[in-house]
C-alpha cells in the first residue's frame, strides 16, 4: 500500500503573522525562518496523529481488494473520494461507478465501503487500486487507486539569559526569559539634536521601533534636585536582540521615560539583549 500526496494544502493552521505575535517577534528577519517552522510543526502532528490539519488530496494505491466489504483509510478527517480506479494488466484505468461504494466519513479511521457488488480485480501485479481521497482540517478525502482495481485517498490534512559579567551594579535575571514575559509594549527612541541658533542645542526624540519587552524593577534611590526630592528606580528590560541599541537611546512607555545606561547581550548568542535603564523623576 503506498499513499502519495496529489496536491498540498494552500495554507497553512497558523500565518507567519500569528505566529510572530505570540512569540513577540516584531522585526521580519526571521519570517522565512518561522514559516518553515510552521510547515514542519504541521507536518509532525500530521504523520504522529494520522491527521490531516488542512484541506488536501491524496491517493491510496492497494496491490488487491481486502477480503472484507471496506477498507480503512489511514488519513482522517475524510472530506469525500473523488474516484475509485481499477488497471487491467493493459490500457487505462477502469473507474468504478459511485453507485457501487460509499464513503463513511464518521467512523474513526475512515472507510471505503463496498455496497454489496463484486469490483473487477486489477491486472497489474503491484498497485491495481487507487482511490482519489481529499482531506481537509477536520476533513478527509481519500482517493484509493491499485494496480487491480481501487483509487487514490486525498487528505487535507526561552532560552535561559546568563549573569551579566563585568558591569557594575547588574544582575542576573532570576528566572529563564521566554516569548511570554515579553508583555510590556515600549517604545524606543533616539534622540536628534539640532542647533537653536543661539550657541545651544535642541533635543527631539524620534521613534525608532515599537518592541515587546519584559520589565523588572531593580532598586531605587531618591535625592535632592532643585530644592525637590527627585526619586530614580532602575529597571532590567530584556527585549529580542537587535543590534542598534546604544546607552544614547531611550525607551518610552505612555508617559513613563526609561534612559539607557547599559546594553549587553548576555550569552553572546544574539538571541536577547538586556537594558540596564534608570526611571526619573518619579
């Protein structure tokens, strides 16, 4: 018995789209990578299940006729059984009228059921049947085909972050980071000075991206600016790596400032970048 796959489903369960934002990926670097992630990760739970995730056919080829009035169709859910062939020892296949068999989509696996008539046994030595089978996320169709007779199936079917070494006052984060702890939406700014005409600067932040990040506070101080006591609460913000933050730069959330102080990649594997920032003015 051979099962061979006649046309592929035209999506896949998950879009790259969905897939970035659960996993918190803003950029589009890694959108060929994801995408084959998704392919293969559909196509594992499909040949462990023997299921069939999204719409798509395929043929079944069977050497013989089993003794018994049905046969079992190894992809689920079934859609329906486009033909069932017959090949004699020469010429073309023989198809099979619908009146002479049916498909029960409701058992578990699914079945092509004889309807009490004797099918003509195929000629060829190998692979006389094939039934036509299309399966479809839930559904299955099945095309049985062999060389005696029969048609086709078709069916549709983290990482842990190291200790900071070398920077004064870091800390290591306590626990592992992954996709989910990346909750808080910032906002990353640069800033961009430009003469005032009078000897001075003027200072206005640009965006540069909006990231998902995780935020944990690491201590805080106060001390006393212009006659006013001024609180200052350092944070740990670990956003996925990219390669242009600098300690010139900023992170913003609504109306909450965050100044860069230090940027590190913690295990050299470009996989996360940890901020060492400072909120002001609190």
């Amino acid at each position: 018995m051979a099962l061979v796959l006649t046309s592929g489903p035209a999506t896949e369960p998950v879009t790259v789209a969905e897939a970035k934002a659960h996993l918190r990926i803003d950029g589009s670097s890694e959108d060929t990578l994801i995408a084959s992630l998704i392919l293969t990760s559909r196509l594992h739970v499909e040949a462990a299940l023997g299921l069939a995730l999204i719409t798509q056919s395929w043929r079944l080829l069977l050497d013989a006729w089993p003794l018994t009035k049905d046969i079992a169709l190894p992809l689920r859910p079934l859609q329906s059984i486009d033909a069932v062939r017959v090949w004699p020892q020469t010429g073309s296949a023989v198809v099979i009228d619908e009146d002479d068999y049916l498909a029960d989509t409701a058992s578990v696996p699914p079945r092509l059921v004889r309807t009490g008539v004797v099918w003509r046994q195929p000629g060829r030595v190998a692979n006389g049947h094939s039934p036509g089978v299309a399966a479809a996320g839930g559904t299955l169709v099945r095309e049985a085909r062999s060389h005696r007779g029969g048609r086709a199936p078709h069916h549709g079917a983290g990482t842990r972050l190291a200790t900071a070494r070398g920077i004064p006052g870091a800390q290591p984060m306590s626990d592992a980071v992954t996709a989910g702890d990346l909750s808080t939406r910032l906002v990353l700014e640069a800033a961009s000075r430009s003469s005032d005409g009078g000897g001075g600067a003027s200072v206005e932040w640009e965006t540069v991206a909006e990231v998902w990040a995780s935020v944990r506070a690491r201590g805080g101080s106060e001390a006393l600016t212009l006659d006013r006591v001024a609180g200052r609460l350092r944070h740990e913000i670990v956003i996925r790596y990219r390669g242009d933050v600098t300690p010139q730069m900023r992170f913003r959330e609504g109306t909450r400032i965050y100044d860069i102080l230090a940027v590190y990649d913690p295990d050299r594997h470009r996989r996360w970048l940890t901020c060492l920032v400072e909120e002001r003015d609190l």
